[in-house]
C-alpha cells in the first residue's frame, strides 16, 4: 500500500510539474496559448494608415491581444458594431475573475495594446465603456455571436461585464 501511495505523490507531482512548465513556456511563446496568456507578440505584420474597416471582424471568433505593459497576450472575444471594435471581460465582480483576468484592471493603467488577427497586427489604445448608447448594439451583438441571447446592460452597470473598445492608439507628444 505504501509502494501505491508514493507512485501516487509521483504522479501528482509530474502532473504539477507538466502544468507549471507549459504555463512558465507560454509566457515566452509569440502569443497565447488558448486560454493561457502568453509572451509578446514576435511575429505578425503591422497594419498601419488608416482606420480599417472592421466589418471583417463580425465573423472573427477569437483574436489575441497584447498589453504593452505588461507584455503579454491573451486570447478573447471581439464584436464589431457599425465600424468599432470591443472585447468584453466577464466575471469582474467575482474572485475568481479579478485573480484570472488582471488584464483589464492594467488596462486602466496602461491602455495601450496590439491586436493580432490573421497574422496582422493593429495598434489600438483600450477603453473601457460603462455607459452610453453604444451599450446596447455592442451588448447585442455579443449576445448574437456567443451567448444565444441578451445580455443585459446591467451586467455592465453592476461592474460583472467589462466592455472595452479597440479605439485607434493616440499619437504620444
């Protein structure tokens, strides 16, 4: 029965061990992997002139974004309305949200990011929307897209949904 128990801790312990080291090579990986935030972006060409036509994203399931500090990507939603693009964040207001998802909350502090979709990259500046008639449309389309129905304002008010908008990066004096 010992001989059971230490091939056990064995085990759980190599399985430790396996899931530290995939999170530990996400964080020098060129983006995220799935679910698993990872590194800066290497790779990708940058799109610049003028403002794209979003419409393109209506259809996008998920796309990568990285903060510039810090440096490292994530995977999310994207719901484009009437030319603008915005990623939403759930389960704000819960512990388990704010401990997974730190990124929105440096996004405050630092709002300046890189969206990645097909391989392109796009030089955007976040910012959080709390109000507002965008709210609706853009809460509309994201229930059209990934939840199969409303999704009501008040998971905006309440702090539970954070939307963000993909506006274009402000030139720096």
């Amino acid at each position: 029965m010992r001989t059971l128990f230490r091939w056990l801790g064995r085990l759980v312990l190599l399985g430790v061990l396996v899931v530290a080291g995939v999170f530990v090579a996400a964080r020098f990986s060129d983006g995220p992997m799935e679910i698993i935030a990872g590194g800066p972006f290497t790779s990708g060409e940058l799109v610049t002139g003028g403002e794209p036509d979003w419409s393109f994203a209506k259809d996008v399931d998920t796309v990568a974004f990285q903060l510039l500090e810090p440096a490292r990507s994530r995977t999310t939603w994207i719901v484009e309305h009437e030319g603008r693009i915005f990623i939403p964040c759930g389960y704000m207001d819960t512990t388990w949200g704010r401990f997974w998802k730190r990124w929105p909350i440096q996004a405050l502090d630092q709002p300046d990011a890189i969206l990645r979709i097909n391989g392109k990259l796009y030089e955007r500046t976040l910012v959080r929307i709390t109000e507002g008639d965008i709210l609706p449309p853009v809460l509309a389309e994201l229930g059209r897209k990934y939840v199969g129905g409303d999704v009501p304002v008040a998971g905006v008010t309440s702090g539970s949904l954070w939307i963000f908008e993909l506006a274009p990066r402000k030139a720096r004096i």
